[in-house]
C-alpha cells in the first residue's frame, strides 16, 4: 500500500465519521416515519376487516353493538401506539 492509499482512506474514514451524526439523524427519522406509516397501514387493515365483520352482526346480534364498537377501538389502538412511537423517536 503507498502513501496515497493510505492517506485516501484517512479521508474516507474522516469524512465516514463527519457524517455519522447526520447518518444517525437520518436513520432516527426513517424510523418514526415506518413506525407510523405501518401502524397507520395495519389499523387501517384491521378497521376493514372488523368493520365489515361488525356490521354482519350488528344485523344478526345488534344487542352487541357496544362490543362491536370496542373492536374497532382497538385496532384504532393500533395507530395510535404508532404515533406515540414516533414522537418518541422523533423527541
């Protein structure tokens, strides 16, 4: 290995830890932005799929309707324990 070799991967390895705090910024982001984004996509699947469920025995049981009404509450928890995650990478 010549001088220059070694004095380009001084370089590179300076400019790599320069770097690292925006790198860390960034992958800090990217996380709250997934959190959020999936726990979103998930509530939104587990809306739809317990919506239509409820409504098939609202028409059959509508004495349940309360029961039907926690479901969905919880899988709008979902989006919601997202969210806090988020703001807790993102604070």
């Amino acid at each position: 290995m010549t001088r220059g070799h070694i004095l380009l991967i001084i370089m590179v390895m300076a400019a790599a830890l320069a770097n690292a705090q925006e790198t860390v910024e960034g992958m800090r982001l990217l996380g709250a932005g997934l959190a959020i984004g999936l726990a979103a996509i998930g509530a939104g699947i587990a809306i739809g799929l317990i919506g239509a469920a409820s409504i098939s025995g609202l028409i059959e049981k509508p004495e349940y309707r309360v029961w039907y009404l926690i479901f969905i509450a919880l899988g709008e928890a979902l989006a919601i324990y997202g969210l806090l995650i988020s703001l807790m990478l993102m604070g």
